[in-house]
C-alpha cells in the first residue's frame, strides 16, 4: 500500500513542476509582448529625433534636419533607426557640411521614458562630409562648443562622442583658393571611439584613395588638450600598398602647427608611389623604393629631421637636414647626408626624361625645386656613374632658384684625385648645363680603358682637365651637342703598341701602312702634353707632343667623332742608325687600326 502511494506522489510532483514551467513561459512571452507593445507608445520618436539633431549639432557646431519618421525597435536591444539627415552650417548664408544616408543608434529604454534619451553606439551609413574653402579664405565648418580655445579649459563633464561606426563615407575636400586641387575620399569605414572628453580617443579608419585601400589609426590620449591647440601625446599611422607612414611624438593643431617625435615613411617602389599619386605610369623611374626614419621637429618656420636613415633604391645615408621658411625669401634645405654606396648606373637617362610639358608631376618637381635655396653637402665611400668608379667622395648639391650645381670637392679615382663642378642652365634641364672636371695623378691608362678607348694609348700619371658644355636637354644630348676643351699632361710614360723606329722606317719608304704595322714595342717618353676642342660633333687635336729618349712625336689635326674618322698630320723625330731627320705623315681611316699615309706619298708630283 505504501509503495503506490509514494509513486502517485511522484507523479504528481512532477505534473505540479512542469506546469509551473510552462507558466513560468507564458508569463515571459506576455511580458516581452508588453514590451514591445507598451514601450512604442510610451517613447516619444519626436523626443529621440531631438536627441539625435542635438547631438549631431554638437558635433559639428552646425544646424542638422532629420528627414523621414524614426524608427524604433526593442528586441534584441533597443535600436533607433533614422533615414537620412543634413547638417548646415548656421549663419544668414547656410553652407553645406554633411549628408548622412542613415542613422541608427542604441539607447537606454529608462532615459527615453524619461523624455532624455542618451544615444549610444551611434552608426552612420553613407555619410558625405564636405570641408570647402572659399576664395576669401573661409571655411564652411565652424568652431563647435568643445572645441575651446587655447585660453579657455574644456568641461571635462560635458557628453563626448561614445562610440562612432562610419559604413562607406565620403570626405569631399573643394579648394576655391587653389583652383582645382581638390580630393575626393570614397568608401570610408571604421570606428572612432571617444567615451568621455577626459579619456582617449582613438580612431580606425579604411578608404579607398587612388584606386588603392588605405587604412588611417589616430590615438591621443588628451584629445582636448590637443584641440585646445596646446601640446599633446599622439600616435598616428597611414597605411597603404604604395605608402606607409606612422609619427609618434608631441603634437598641437595651432595655426602654427607643432610636431616633435619619431617618424617613418616607406614606399616599395619609386615608380608605384609616383603613379598612385599622378594617375599616371612612371615606368621611366629608377627601379626599388624610399624609406625615411627620422625624429622630426618642428618650430614656427622650421623642420629638423634628426638621426636621419635615408634610402633610396640602392642607395642608403645617414645625416641631418635642416628647412627653414623666411618671410619674403626662398625656404632654405641645409644639410649633410653620408651615404654607403650611389649607383647611378641603375637610373635610366629616360628617368630624367618628362613625359611631355603639361606632365603634372615634371612640373609640380621643376616649380618646387626652383622655389628653394638647398645647400647640402654629401658624402659617398662610393659612386658609380657609367665607367666612373669614384670612392671617397665629397660633394656639395646648390640650388638657388634656377641656379643648380654639384660640386666635388674631392674624390678618388683611378688612384688619382678627381674635382669638378656641374651647373645646370638656368633655363631649365630641357637647356643642358656644364661639366667641368680635373683629374690629378691618376693612372691614365686605367682611364683610357675604362672609357673603352683601345690602340697605342699613352700610359702614365699626370692631369687631365675638362671643360665642356650643351644646350641640349641632358636625356636627348649625343656626344656631337657637346662643345667645350680639354688639356692633357702625363711625366715618364709611354705609348704601348707603338714602335717608333720602326714606324719611321715604313714612313720613309713611303709607302701606304697600318698603324698595327708598327705595334711590336713601346714609346717611351719623359714629358706629353695634349690639348683638343669640341664642337659639332668634331674634337679638334690643336696639339699632342710628346718628348721621349729616342725621339719626339707630335700630331695634329681633326678627329669627326659622329664617324668615328681621323684626319691628323704628325712629325716623328727619332733616332735612329740611318739618321734622326724628322719624318712627316698623315693618319686617316678609323682608331684603333688608322692608315698612315707618308706625306712625301700625298705631295709628291705625278
């Protein structure tokens, strides 16, 4: 008897349990249903518009519109949704700031009963942000309520932004006072997060900027110290494929901007950045990319740029440069760089070469450069320019308007000692420029061959020095747009591969002979002396005499390099068994195998 009433009890208990779970449901259904019927009717969508148009007034210090009827939801959380707004600026002349496709925000259901609702987590869909800047000057936004001045302090009490998302904005940058320099920043999203005016804000941003993604992170952690203008802490990166940049220092937002900290740049290709900036292909640019590590200081008209790591390409140097802005004169770039290594081998003519007149870039560079006064002094323990092998260096880049030169104060070369100067026109690139040069104690016959020049060469140590100039562009100038002069001296050398005495001896059997005829010994000499001319595409040997031991040579005449010809007339005194008359002769046909003619062969009656 006991056993079947223990088991009804059971059952009992449990029918009792789960009807209590089954009220326990229905009594939640009924509540989340009186909730979202109730809540609708007790919120005002008047009271939460008004809180939205406040609150985006405060942001922008100007005058927003709300289109459209809000709309509200209480599950899963309570949302406010708006379909669009505008925002103007205030004043008798309204000026466009933004256009916001739609809102939506969290709030808290206890504050909108109240009639004060706070909005939370606020998110804009396609907002369109236009800054413009008349030609008197004036900008369309203007200064909003926490924005203070410098001397004013900011209400650390007054509500901040929380939490923005930004879903494919717009930033619209119109320049009435430049004229046409204006930028258009589509599909802008991410994050700006700002809970109070006492705490950091910090901002996550992507775009789409040049046909490439960008990515923008800003932290401060005194905001409104820094839109008080005065000094704060900031970390602030750009990321991209051509481009990245990052500074992390002390900054201001003054009408005299300050930054002191570390800054770095990077771009993987010269060419890539340049055309992402232009529109344009590059392809004429040297190949590899730039870099900048720095710590960078500003002043009121300065940039400093400290511990400097620069490189570009194949090329790397360390220094410091300075920039300075004087009022009613040009900037100033002064500096020193040290570099490890220049190739210049690696930079195409072409790179020089502007892609026509109207090519916005060459132009942008010639106006920019033309505009300052740079003196900075390098430094290289190599260089390698064409058959040049410079180790070393010391050299001074000037510009001073139109004005450019380089200076080489000093280098090695060719175990001798290399200086020169190369000014550009004035008139521009496009109008050529001069090189001159001198070279002391070097080994000539390293020289002569590096420059490929081959045949009975002389050999020894001595001076060259080179004056030459054209007023053709450097990129499309041939060795005949060259004019200018040269001198030449050498002690205790000698011509290898030529023979003297026999040389002699075929000219006064006058007969036709090569030169290669006569190769089978050397002339030695004590002292040479050459001097020749350029222009027109012809070098005129005004005078090569060289005073050896057994004999003395002298050559003039011509020598139309466009065809690679001689024409030159010589005497050769030497000293032989049958005598030391001089033999006369002329030496035509192409270096290095000429034909010599002997004169008595060419004057002599038919």
């Amino acid at each position: 008897m006991t056993r079947p009433i223990r088991k009804i009890s059971r059952v009992l208990r449990l029918r009792l349990r789960r009807s209590h779970y089954v009220w326990s449901a229905a009594i939640g259904v009924v509540l989340a249903v009186g909730y979202n019927a109730a809540l609708p009717l007790l919120v005002s969508t008047t009271g939460v518009r008004a809180a939205m148009e406040r609150t985006l007034d405060g942001w922008s210090g100007g005058k927003s519109r709300i289109k459209g009827e809000p709309e509200i939801r209480f599950w899963p959380e309570p949302l406010l949704i708006l379909p669009s707004a505008t925002i103007e600026s205030t004043g008798s002349e309204p000026r466009p700031l933004a256009e916001i496709g739609r809102i939506s925000a969290s709030f808290s259901p206890l504050s909108a009963l109240i009639g004060e609702p706070a909005l939370e987590e606020i998110s804009l869909v396609d907002p369109v942000i236009t800054i413009e800047r008349q030609a008197d000057g004036t900008i369309n936004w203007q200064r909003p309520h926490w924005l203070t001045p410098p001397e004013a302090a900011a209400s650390a009490q007054a509500s901040a932004f929380g939490d923005i998302a930004i879903v494919n904005g717009r930033l619209r940058v119109l320049d009435r006072m430049a004229g046409g320099n204006d930028v258009d920043i589509p599909g802008i999203s991410g994050t700006i997060k700002w809970p109070s005016f006492a705490e950091r804000l910090s901002a996550q941003l992507s775009a789409r900027f040049g046909g490439e993604e960008l990515a923008w992170a800003f932290v401060c952690e005194d905001p409104l110290t820094l839109f008080a203008r005065r000094n704060a802490f900031l970390k602030t990166s750009i990321t991209s494929a051509p481009l990245t940049f990052s500074f992390e220092g002390v900054g201001n937002l003054s009408s005299v901007p300050f930054a002191s900290g570390h800054l770095q740049m990077s771009a993987t290709s010269l060419a890539t950045l340049v055309e992402w900036y232009q529109g344009t292909s590059a392809a004429t640019l040297p190949p590899g990319g730039i870099s900048i590590d720095t710590r960078v200081t500003t002043g009121e008209k300065t940039l400093k740029l400290d511990d400097l790591a620069f490189t570009m390409g194949g090329a790397s140097a360390t220094g410091v440069l300075d920039i300075a802005l004087q009022d009613g004169k040009a900037p100033t770039l002064e500096g020193t760089l040290a570099f490890d290594r220049i190739d210049l081998n690696g930079v195409p003519v072409s790179a020089l070469t502007p892609l026509g007149r109207d090519d916005r870039l060459w132009r942008l560079v010639e106006a920019f450069v033309g505009a300052w006064h740079t003196d900075v002094r390098l430094s290289s323990q190599e260089v390698l320019a064409g058959p040049l092998h410079l180790t070393d260096v010391a050299a001074g880049v000037m510009i001073d308007g139109r004005r450019a030169s380089l200076d080489i104060g000093d280098s090695n070369y060719a175990n001798g000692s290399l200086s020169g100067r190369v000014v550009l026109s004035e008139e521009g690139l496009e109008h050529g420029g001069r090189l001159q040069a001198r070279l002391k104690d070097a080994d000539f016959a390293a020289v002569l061959s590096g420059f490929g020049i081959r045949g009975p060469v002389p050999d020894g140590r001595g001076i060259l020095s080179i004056d030459i100039g054209t007023d053709r562009a450097v990129w499309a100038a041939g060795l005949g747009d060259f004019s200018g002069n040269l001198a030449f001296s050498l002690a205790n050398g000698s011509i290898a591969g030529f023979d003297a005495h026999a040389f002699a001896d075929l000219v006064r059997k006058g007969e036709f002979f090569s030169l290669s005829q006569a190769n089978e010994a050397s002339f030695d000499f004590k002292v040479a002396n050459v001097k020749a001319s350029f222009a027109d595409g012809t070098a005129r040997l005004d005078r090569a005499d060289f005073a050896g031991t057994s004999g003395n040579l002298s050559v003039a005449g011509v020598v139309p390099y466009r065809n690679g010809s001689l024409a030159l007339a010589g005497t050769l005194q030497a000293e032989t068994p049958g005598g030391n008359q001089p033999v006369r002769f002329f030496v035509g046909g192409s270096w290095p195998n000429p034909v010599i003619s002997p004169l008595s062969v060419l004057v002599a009656p038919k």
